[in-house]
C-alpha cells in the first residue's frame, strides 16, 4: 500500500468506530434509560481508547507528516484532509501527556463544581477551577504555536482562519451601530403579546406542528428523524442518517417551533452534503460558523418572517383554534419578533442576542490576556451588562455563571454564534439578488431555497474553508455591514416606523 491508500484506510476505520459512537450518543442523549450510564460509560472509553490510539499512534503521526512532505503533490481534497489531520495532530503532541490528562479531569470535576455554583449562586467555589481552565487552555494554545496570540489559536479552534482582527472588527461594528439601536427599540411602544405566547399549548399537538414544519422546511425523512430532548440538538453520520431534536414547553409554544426550525437549519445542511465525502475527514458541516448560519438563516430569516406566518399560520390555528382566535399573521409577526432586555443568554431575541456574545467575547480576549482575573470576573460582567442592555444581574447564577461553555473547556467558542448570525445575512444578500426569497417562502416553496443552499454552500462539507465558502458565494470576504444592515431594517419597520 503506498502512503495515500495507507491513510485513506486508518481514516476509514476511524470514521466506523466514530459511527458507533454517534450512534451509542444519540441513544444516550434520547431513550437510553437512566441506570444505563455506567455501563455505557465503560463501552464509551473502550472504543474511545482505540479511536485516539488510530488517530495518536507513532505510526499514524508519521504517515500524516509524510503525506504533509509532499502536500503539493496531493489532489485538493486529500490536501485539506492532510492539513486538517495535521493540524489536529500537532493541536495534541506538543502537549505533555501528565498537563493533558490533568487537564481531562480538571474538565470533568468542573462539571460537576459549576452546576452546583449555579445553583447555589455560589461564584466563589467555582472561580478557581475556571482561573486553571484559563491558564491551561492558553498553555495549550502556545504549546501548538508559541508565536501566536493564544487567544487567536482558541478562536482559530472553533472557526478556522478567524482571529482578534476579524472579530475587533465585528464587535466593534456592533458596539458602535447596535448598541445605540437597541436601546431605541427597547424604549420604543410595544404591544404585548404575553397572553398568546404563554398560553397553555398541549404538547402532542405542538408535536403535530412540528411535524408539519419538517415538511415546510423539506426534510427528508427518508433519511433522517425528530425526537425530543432537554436540549435541542442535531446530529449525524451521514447526509442519509440526520436526526435532531426539539424540547416542548407547555406554557412557552415558540420554544419548540422555533427550536424545530433552527435545528433543521443544521439538519438540512447535513443533508445536503455530498455523500462522496462519508469515508473522509472532510464530510459534515465546515465550521461552527457556517454551521450556525445555516441554523439562524432558517430560524430567523425564514421562520421569522411574515410572509411563513401569512402561509402557515392557518394551519396553526387549525391545532389550537382556541388559543389563536382573534390572531392575524402580522400578530404572529410581531408575537415571534418580541425585542425585551434579558439578562439570559439562551432566552435572548435576535436583536438583543449579539450583545450577550459580545460580553464574552470580551471577556475571553482580557481574561487569556491576562487583564483582568477570576476575581473582578463577576463585576465586570455584570458593569457591562448594564452598558449593553440597560439592565444588572441581582446574582452570579444569571450572570457570569449562566453558561456551561466555560466549564467545559471552550474558550473561544461563543464569538462562532454571533458570527454564523452575520454571515448568514451576508449569504441572505446575495441569495436575495437571485432568488426572490419572500415569495417563495410566501408559496410554500422553502425547497428552491434548499436546493439554492445547496448548490452554493452544503453540498461542499469541510472539502472548503469557512472563508473560501463565503466568498465563493458572496465574491466578498466577511462583512458585519450586511447583519447590521438587515437588522436595522427589519426592527426599524416593526418598531421605529409609526
Ligand atoms: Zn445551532
């Protein structure tokens, strides 16, 4: 065998044990009982063992180096799987195996620390497990490149080619344009729209109507279904086995619609991926970016529009012809485009939610930076907060520890949400230009939409980067003037136009 077919067969044995560890996760994550975790636990770190061995081995290293020798030589896929395998290789090696295994468990009792802290409101006990997961994600990031600011190789993790430059730019776009915008739309007139959105909505018919939105949004059920979950996610093997969840809430019904959509915006993507890539580093969704573009494209953008209201409203209220009457479609517009300050992250509209990343991702850069420490943490957060949205964390819970991210390692991940945001405005304004969005959406033909997204961007997976996707489609590099434009126009019509 020479170097290639030796590579392609290590990443096919890979890809199989990793298939069934997806699958033994969604088991996990759905019907699995309770008491089954601990046998699991033990099958899991089994199959795990041999997948990071395949991936580790002195063996598999060197085949990766040497296909890297000779990269030039390499057709353009292998090239990006080499350089991915690489890039991953080198992300773990320079690591020394004690700091790395201290740093697994520091990970896996911060879990644990961080729950109770949120819930007994209880900074204190958490701070110094998150003061180490600093210090050692920023470690581990001079470990891989020692030249580098380490806050850009965390954000090159979860969004490869960004850095500080790039998003400095965004947030400070934002800072400037939005913030002073969103105050306008906060203190403007608002009709409530509480007594619908809280109602008491049956969950089996929430369930009937999210079955029917998988068909509005095209979903191939043929490959692919829907379940529930605590938390909503998506999750795949290949384009023919997507599955994703909702959760359902009796006296909240936008939380599973909305959840619905945003997941088949993930699914969908999957789906439309081509199958040449299944046996390959390069199958799934490119980024956490494009990722979340395609979630919020299809949540906001689609889902929150009008025109899907003036099309689909009929058949909601056919479900619950009690909780609707008196609704129009432009009630159901206003009802799920509802701006209000919040100090809750996860419970943020799309207007206020961009500012809530924008607080962490400051937070992240001062913090690898070493500007500020553990201790001014809980403050700051909540000072700006305040400069943000207008409003002040009466406890830690529902500030500084509210999230689990941090807890969990990922420092540099929370800057990807807002960002998938903007760029998919910026792929919006393109499509707009070629496809006449509202009608379609208005004739109940989401499908065009679909096949549009991909042709331009799913059908590529990881065979692309995030930045040579977006210009291939948009001909211009990252822009935030797109998402700031399309929410001043939007909210300026719903809010600021008499
Ligand atoms: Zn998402």
């Amino acid at each position: 065998m020479n170097l290639e077919q030796q590579f392609r067969e290590n990443i096919k044995k890979v890809k199989a044990y990793i298939y069934v560890l997806q699958v033994i996760s969604w088991d996990s994550n759905t019907e699995a009982p309770r008491n089954s975790f601990r046998r699991r636990g033990e099958v899991l770190s089994e199959i795990s063992k041999e997948v990071f061995l395949l991936q580790t081995s002195p063996e598999a290293i060197k085949l990766v180096n040497e296909l890297y020798e000779k990269i030039d030589s390499l057709d353009d896929h292998l090239q990006r799987e080499v350089r991915k395998a690489k890039k991953s290789i080198d992300k773990i090696i320079n690591i020394p195996q004690s700091e790395y295994l201290a740093y697994q468990r520091l990970i896996n009792d911060s879990q644990l620390v961080w729950e109770d802290a949120k819930k007994n409101n209880d900074y204190l006990s958490f701070k110094d497990n998150l003061a180490k997961i600093f210090e050692y994600n920023k470690k581990f990031a001079l470990y891989y490149d020692a030249n580098a600011n380490p806050y850009d190789t965390l954000l090159d993790d979860y969004e490869e080619g960004m850095t500080r430059k790039e998003y400095d730019l965004f947030f400070n776009a934002l800072k400037k344009d939005l913030v002073p915008f969103v105050k306008e739309v906060l203190a403007a007139d608002k009709k409530s729209y509480a007594k619908l959105i809280n109602d008491k909505f049956d969950i089996k018919k929430q369930e009937v109507f999210c079955d029917y939105l998988t068909d509005v949004l095209s979903f191939n059920r043929n490959s692919g279904l829907m379940k529930k979950s605590v938390h909503p996610f998506t999750w795949n093997t290949s384009p023919e086995d997507v599955r994703f969840t909702t959760k359902y809430l009796e006296n909240y019904v936008l939380s599973s619609i909305f959840a619905a959509i945003h997941e088949l915006g993930h699914a969908i993507y999957e789906q439309q991926i081509s199958t040449e890539f299944d046996d390959t580093i390069l199958n799934g969704g490119t980024s956490m970016g494009i990722h979340e573009s395609q979630s919020r494209f299809y949540e906001n953008i689609v889902g929150r529009s009008y025109e899907f209201w003036e099309t689909h409203l009929p058949k909601f209220k056919e479900i619950f012809p009690e909780q609707t009457k008196g609704i129009d479609a432009l009630d159901m517009h206003y009802a799920v485009n509802q701006v209000e300050a919040s100090l809750i992250r996860i419970e943020a509209d799309e207007l206020t939610y961009p500012l809530h990343i924008m607080l962490r991702y400051d937070i992240e850069r001062m913090m690898i930076n070493g500007e500020i420490t553990v201790d001014e943490l809980p403050q700051i957060w909540n000072d700006k907060i305040e400069e943000y949205l207008g409003i002040r964390p009466t406890n830690d819970s529902e500030g500084v520890l509210q999230d689990v991210h941090w807890s969990g390692g990922m420092i540099g991940y929370f800057p990807t949400y807002a960002l998938g945001t903007a760029y998919s405005a910026q792929i919006f304004n393109t499509m707009k230009k070629e496809l006449d969005v509202e009608k379609l959406i208005k004739e109940n033909k989401i499908v065009k939409i679909n096949e549009w997204l991909k042709e331009k961007l799913h059908k590529y997976g990881s065979s692309k980067t995030p930045k040579e996707l977006l210009l291939m489609i948009t001909k211009e590099e990252f822009n935030p003037k797109y998402y700031i434009e399309y929410l001043k126009e939007k909210y300026t019509k719903l809010y600021l136009t008499k």
